[in-house]
C-alpha cells in the first residue's frame, strides 16, 4: 500500500469573534486555544503546521508555544480565502494538499485531520474532502444549525443543507418531527482538505445562488462543478468553541483528562 501523500494543516485564525471576544487566545489548562489546536493538527502526522493570522498578539503567541504562524490580510471575506493567501506566502505547489482546521477546536481528533487528506488524496477527481458522521436524532436532523451533507454512491457531496434532508417522506407525512429508522442522513463536519490549486481558484468564483441561500460557502465549489469527497466516521467530533459555555464545556473536558 502506497505511503500517504504528506499535507500541510493551515489553521486560520483571525482576531475578530462576536459570540466570545479573544477567543482564539482563551486559557485551556494554561494553554492557549489557537495553540492546543496546533498540537493536534502536529500530532495528526502533517508535514507542516501553520497559523495563519491577521492578529500579531495570536503569532506572537502561536510562536512562543513552539508553532509556525504567519500574517495575512484582515479584509478576508472567508477562511478559504485566507488559506488561499497563506498557500502563496508559504510557496505551496498547486498539486500540494492542504488541510484547513478550524482554529476553535481544541479537542480535535489528529486522526479525523489525516483521514480527511488521505480522501482527497485517494480520490484524485476531488478538489476538496471533508468529512460527516451518521445522524440518529431527530432533535439533530431538524436543527438549521446542523449542516447535513447528502452523498451519491461514490461518496461526492450532491448537497448541503441546513434542511433535514434527505426527507424521510412516508414517516414525515403527518407532520411529525421524528427521525426515520434507517434514514441515511449524516451531518456535516467543518473540516476541509483541498488542493491547493483549487484554493487559488476559490477567490476568483463568484458566489453562487444556493450558497447564498443557504450561508453554506462549500456549496459554491458545488456550484461551479467541484468535486467534494466525503469522509464518513461513525461518531460526532468533540465540540468545538464558538460561546462563553462552550469554553467552560471544553475546559471540563480537558481537566477531566489530566
């Protein structure tokens, strides 16, 4: 079996956060988010990790924890394309992979960021792969906050949604909000691997109608004709940070394992 292709992580981090003010910079058992996230992203076998930041506090930090970061642009619309800056700035080869993790996940699984690039790079008519876990609730289905991903038998992504789909028609059609037996329905994870010379093709789409619709930016490479492949793992990833309840969840978790 061939040696999997080696892949850089980029964690974008930007100052700005309206629901937790300086969160990327928050003490988790003495050690700050953005750099908790590097050391799983390091753990997870990437070739190289880097923080790309519009914020010199967060480098400077980053920095002292041992990791590489570097500045970009504050004006960025999106993460994407930051990244996409960040791939310039590093000198990244078009036919390089890049994992882009989420800069408020402390307690991301390393194993869940390289199996995320080993799909994309298993899967060589894919410019992006991401991953998904099986939902069984309907409390999750209905949930507009829960991103839903629906998968042709090849594993692309034929959409996404915040709408419970697929629509369990039969066991729906009283108007009950239950979760059909059975239902192949999967809730998206936000973590993307992507070749970088998609990531230099990103800023230059323009921004399609169903992303719009839905505030969904991966559906804008759907609609341009990009590939996603998605990888399918039997449980939810631990949560993520985006409210003051949150971090004191995650704080928890992390004091529960020391």
């Amino acid at each position: 079996m061939p040696e999997p292709a080696p892949f850089t992580a980029i964690i974008p981090a930007r100052a700005a956060s309206t629901r937790l003010p300086g969160k990327m910079l928050a003490d988790i058992a003495g050690v700050p988010m953005i750099a908790r996230v590097a050391a799983q992203a390091r753990a997870s076998g990437a070739a190289r990790v880097v923080v790309a930041t519009d914020d010199a506090s967060i480098q400077r930090s980053v920095q002292a924890h041992g990791f590489e970061s570097l500045m970009t642009r504050a004006d960025h619309p999106t993460g994407t394309d930051r990244l996409a800056e960040a791939c310039d700035a590093l000198g990244l080869d078009d036919t390089e992979l890049v994992v882009n993790v989420q800069g408020d996940e402390p307690l991301i699984d390393p194993a869940l960021i390289a199996h995320v690039a080993q799909t994309l790079d298993r899967h060589s008519a894919a410019a992006i792969a991401t991953a998904a876990h099986p939902i069984d609730t309907a409390e999750e289905l209905f949930n507009p906050n829960a991103v839903k991903v629906v998968c042709g038998a090849d594993g692309h992504a034929l959409y996404f949604s915040r709408a419970p789909v697929p629509w369990a028609r039969d066991a729906l059609a009283g108007g009950e909000r239950v979760f059909a037996p059975g239902l192949p329905a999967l809730r998206h994870i936000g973590i993307y691997a992507y070749r970088v010379s998609f990531l230099r093709r990103f800023p230059t789409l323009p921004q399609g109608r169903l992303e719009r619709w839905e505030s969904l930016e991966q559906l804008r490479a759907l609609e341009h004709g990009y590939a996603i492949q998605v990888h399918v793992t039997p449980h939810a990833p631990a949560p993520g940070v985006d409210t003051p309840a949150d971090l004191e969840r995650v704080r928890r978790l992390v004091a529960e394992k020391s």
